[in-house]
C-alpha cells in the first residue's frame, strides 16, 4: 500500500522570540532595549519537518499545542512550508510552548516555557497515523517530560507499523541526562545525537568509548560534531565525513535539524551510508549560511542549486 507520508516527525512545538542586537543581559531590576526582534517558529522537531518537506518529502507532524495565537501561528507557518499539521493536537486548557532568546554579540541566553509540548505521550500517538509513515522521527525527548520512562513503547509502537525509525535527543536543560538507552535504541534504526549528548548520556568523555557503550544497540549511530562534520558507525564499521566549511556563516541555529532532514532524505531513498552522511553534512552547511535553522531552504531544485554553486556538491 503507498503510504501517504515520507515521514511523521513526533516533537515539541514552540514559537521563538529572538531579541538581538543587546546592549548586555540585563540585571535584575533593570530593562534594557534589544535594536532587532524576530519572531518564528522554534524548535528542532519544527526545523526538521520543515527542512524535509522543503526538500520534496511528503511530511506530516505529530506534536501539541494550545488554541492560542502562537499555536495558530505555528500552524500557518508549518503549513506554508507544506508540512501537513492534520495530525497535531490543540488543547483549549494548555498554552503553547515560548522560547525567549537573548542574543549578545555571540552569545546567547534563553528562557523556555515548555507548555503544551510537555504534555505530549506515547498514549496521544495513534497508531493509525504512524501507519501511514515510511518512516518516524522524534526529537527532543528531555523537552516532553510526557515520554519519560515510556519513549520505548513510542518506538515499539512506530516499528509495529513497519516503519523505519530515527531518534535525535538534543540537549537536556535539567543536564542529568536520565534516559535508559539500553532499553530506547533496540527499536531505532538510526540514532543521531551530537557529540556532546553522546558523551553525556553515556557518562564517557571519551567519546570512542561512547560509541562503543551503545554500538550496535541500534542499527546505525550517527555523531554531529559540527565544524567537524559528522560520524556513521554501524556493523563495527566506521565512516566520517568531514563537513562544508565556508566562511558566509550566518548562525548555526537548526544546523543539526537541518542535518538529520538531509540524512533521512537520502535514508528513504535507499543511499548508502555514505551518501546520507555527506549530504547530512551539506543540509547542515547550507542551514548555517542564512538566519535560522529553515530560511536557506525553499524547494529541492534551489537547495540543489545552492549546493552546486557554494559547495561543489552536485548529484
Ligand atoms: N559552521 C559550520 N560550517 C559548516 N557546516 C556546519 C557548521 N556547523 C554545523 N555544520 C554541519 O551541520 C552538522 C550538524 O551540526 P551540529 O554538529 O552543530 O549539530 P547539533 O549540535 O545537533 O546542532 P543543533 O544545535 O542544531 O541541535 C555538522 O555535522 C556539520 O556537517
Ligand atoms: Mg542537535
């Protein structure tokens, strides 16, 4: 049977407040003026969908909301980037997620209230939707509180329907990094943290000894190391790709979102490893050389035309 969507991306939804160009972070008691504002659609699991379906992918989102405006706007904004929003949730009784960034000179502090996005759980995802995927991505897990202890029976339930799976954890703002691996990555086809998460939730600093305390737990275990590019290990073999570096870097907001949208694409199209890595590599460079993790990507034939012409990368 044709499956009516490439990928379901299950995640947390928020909007972003972007307050740049600061005179210094502001002490307590006092307020200070920001020279720029923007405000988009946040989160990773948002980026991704977007970055998927920019790329010609038939993407649907699983994810909760409030029936407020920031929720009606991360709709609109979802939806003019074609990715189906059907399936997600919007609840009168909770508001949706904030995240407050202040940005000065490079660095960056942030504020989020998580909202609707930490009531989210396995028990919403119906499987029927699931069915419909070729493939599930989740992202985000220390951010939706609704999964903990129970993110494995999600990725049971997204294997039970014949769909391949992918998990990105991101960063966990409480750092206790309190996830049972052992129990998650049986059921995920490709694990994609970045280096410093890997480090984190395995307790190793030495990152070989990382890899090698899950290796084989899933099928392949993918490492974002940044301006270092990226790492594969799978069936004991190791791949690493080194990445696009170029010197018209924007930000590197949604560079790892961007990155598992191209590794995914290239995963559904049956590439080899080596092919996802690279062009994970180049989704991840072209993202940092606008603002934000979705605004360098429009449609497949654009972003094919950026890669030819920034980074010598054609097909
Ligand atoms: N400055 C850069 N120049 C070129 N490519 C980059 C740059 N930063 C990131 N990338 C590419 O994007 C990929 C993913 O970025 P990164 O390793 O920062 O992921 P991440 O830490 O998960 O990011 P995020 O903060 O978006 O979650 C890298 O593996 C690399 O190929
Ligand atoms: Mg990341």
């Amino acid at each position: 049977m044709e499956k009516k969507y490439d990928v379901i991306v299950v995640g947390e939804l928020n909007v972003d407040l972007i307050l740049n160009k600061i005179n210094g972070f502001p002490k307590i008691g006092t307020e200070i003026l920001s020279e720029e504002m923007e405000f988009t659609l946040g989160s990773s699991s948002a980026i991704c969908a977007s970055n998927l379906s920019s790329l010609g992918l038939k993407v649907g989102f699983i994810g909760k909301l409030g029936n407020d405006i920031f929720g009606r706007f991360i709709i609109d904004k979802l939806q003019e980037k074609g990715v189906d929003t059907s399936m997600i949730l919007m609840d009168y009784k909770l508001k949706t997620g904030v995240t407050v960034a202040l940005s000065y000179e490079e660095d960056r502090a942030m504020i989020t209230h998580q909202g609707a996005m930490s009531s989210l759980s396995v028990d919403d995802i119906d499987p029927d939707h699931l069915k419909q995927a070729k493939h599930v991505h989740f992202s985000s897990y220390f951010f939706q509180p609704g999964f903990k202890d129970s993110l494995h029976l999600f990725f049971q339930k997204a294997k039970s329907t014949g769909a391949t799976t992918s998990f990105d954890v991101q960063w966990d703002p409480s750092e206790k990094w309190d996830l049972n691996l052992e129990e998650v990555l049986p059921s995920v086809d490709i694990f994609i943290p970045n280096k410093v998460e890997i480090q984190n939730l395995t307790g190793h600093t030495d990152v070989e000894a990382a890899i090698n305390s899950i290796q084989n737990k899933s099928k392949y275990v993918v490492i974002k190391c940044g301006t270092e590019g990226s790492m594969l290990f799978y069936n004991g073999i190791q791949i690493t790709k080194q990445s696009f570096i170029h010197d018209k870097v924007i930000d590197t907001i949604g560079a790892g979102d961007s990155f598992n949208a191209g590794y995914i694409s290239k995963y559904i199209q049956g590439k080899s490893p080596e092919e996802c890595l690279v062009f994970g590599n180049l989704m991840g460079a072209i993202s940092t050389t606008k603002p934000g993790g979705t605004a360098a990507f429009k449609n497949l034939a654009d972003i094919m035309q950026i890669a030819k012409n920034n980074f010598n990368y054609s097909e």
